[in-house]
C-alpha cells in the first residue's frame, strides 16, 4: 500500500546525530509513512547505525558517493509517497510535524511545497526561527534574494519536485534555495505558523560562507563587492553570538 508521506534523510558520516533524527520521526503521531534514507557514502558508523534498523517502515539505500543533491534526487526517484518530507539527519522533527504538514496538503490541493517555523538549539540554549508563511511573502522574499523557507521542515509534492528536474546536482551548497529560487514564479509556497523542527544549529568558517555567498550571487545573478561581504559575514557571526547566548537580537 502506498504511503501518506515519504521522508527523505540523506546521511554522510553523521553517527553521533542520525540516531536521534531517525527517532524523531518514527515517533510521529502519523503512522501512514516511510522513511528513506541515504546513505551518501559515509565512512564512519552511519551505514551501521541505519543498517541495524527493524521498523518495517526504513528503507536504506546505500549507492556510494553521490553528494547531498545527487542523493536526495535518488531518494525521492524511489519514493513511493505523493508527499515528500525533508529531514536532516542532525536535525529532530516534533511529534506532529508529519500529520500537520500532511492534512494541510490534503486541505489546501493548489500548495506545492508547505515549511514552518524552526527552533535553533546549541548546547543550552534554543531560540525560535521565523519564516513568512504567506505564498505572497514567500515569493517577495525570493525574488529579493533571501531564503524564506525552512527547507529543514519542508514538504513538497513528489510531481512538483520532479517537474524542476529535482537538485540541482552542480550545486554543493544552497541547492534548497536554487530549487526555491528558480521556482518561484510557478511554484505556491507557504507555511504554518507552529515550530515543527528543532533545528541544530551550525557556524559556518568564513572561507565555507565565503563559498555559500559566491553561489548565491550566481543564482540570482548579483555580484557583492568586498566591502559588503564583510558586512554581511560580520552580522551572520554577530546574530549567532546574540542567539546563542539567549539573547535573540535577530528574528533569522
């Protein structure tokens, strides 16, 4: 019997968090899913942990090397559900995250993909993401360059990914906002208003975020000038410092 969802998890060398990810979602108040996952190569225990799985609803693929978009794309090819659900495997999904996600597509047939809002934690400490959830916002946001969709929480419609031709598999890095991005006059995007994934947050060096900002700028066709870069690379560190020490200066 086909699936209400499928949860795609692509992993590479992830074994101190994938255990907790892979939990998070067999502890969903949904029972009607399956959970893919990708194993993209690692080399450590991940494909042990994965491989130790009973729940008849894994299902554990393991091709080689492929990188994060290659993997994800051949998740979704051997999907079996018309809904695809994004999980990281260092992030953990809340109990309800796939039964609210799934009823609203089932309510809501002209929505493609359907975010939420997220909670950063680092040690201690956890603060709350906020995202538009509007079709109207979503699309501004883009069309200015930003990242409005919490691609962490994100669920989508199988035809819909599909018919973008999936990742962009050039891509290293950014590839969620190249999907969104290049979509984002065709595509209806929005998102509910709950927290649906705590969301482990990571600190990019500068050359990483250096690499993420060049992609960017070829995405939406801009070039940065020195002077902006250092700004902008000085407010990303500066709004970690003040989240992470429970102080929430910015909003995301």
């Amino acid at each position: 019997m086909t699936p209400r969802v499928s949860v795609v998890m692509t992993a590479y060398n992830a074994e101190d968090t994938i255990a907790t990810a892979i939990d998070s979602i067999l502890s969903q108040d949904l029972d009607d899913f399956e959970l893919v996952i990708v194993d993209d190569g690692s080399t450590d225990r991940t494909a042990e942990i994965v491989k130790s799985l009973t729940d008849p609803r894994v299902r554990v693929e393991s091709p080689g090397r492929l990188g994060r978009s290659a993997a994800v794309n051949h998740a979704v090819s051997v999907a079996r559900a018309p809904l695809i659900a994004i999980a990281d495997a260092d992030d953990i999904s809340l109990p309800e995250r796939l039964r609210r996600q799934a009823d609203f597509f089932e309510a809501n047939p002209d929505v493609d993909v359907l975010g939420g809002q997220v909670v950063a934690f680092w040690g201690r400490h956890e603060w709350r993401l906020t995202y538009p959830t509007s079709n109207e916002e979503i699309a501004e946001q883009l069309a200015q360059g930003r990242m409005p969709i919490a691609h962490a929480c994100a669920m989508m419609r199988r035809t819909w990914f599909l018919e973008q031709d999936g990742l962009d598999t050039e891509l290293d890095r950014v590839e969620d906002f190249a999907l969104y991005y290049c979509s984002r006059a065709s595509g209806r995007f929005v998102a509910l208003p709950t927290e649906l994934v705590r969301y482990r947050c990571k600190t990019l060096t500068r050359i990483q975020w250096q690499h993420d900002d060049d992609l960017w700028a070829k995405i939406v066709g801009q070039r940065s000038t020195s002077r902006s870069r250092w700004f902008r690379y000085a407010r990303y560190r500066s709004a970690l410092w003040s989240q992470r020490r429970g102080l929430g200066l910015t909003a995301r």
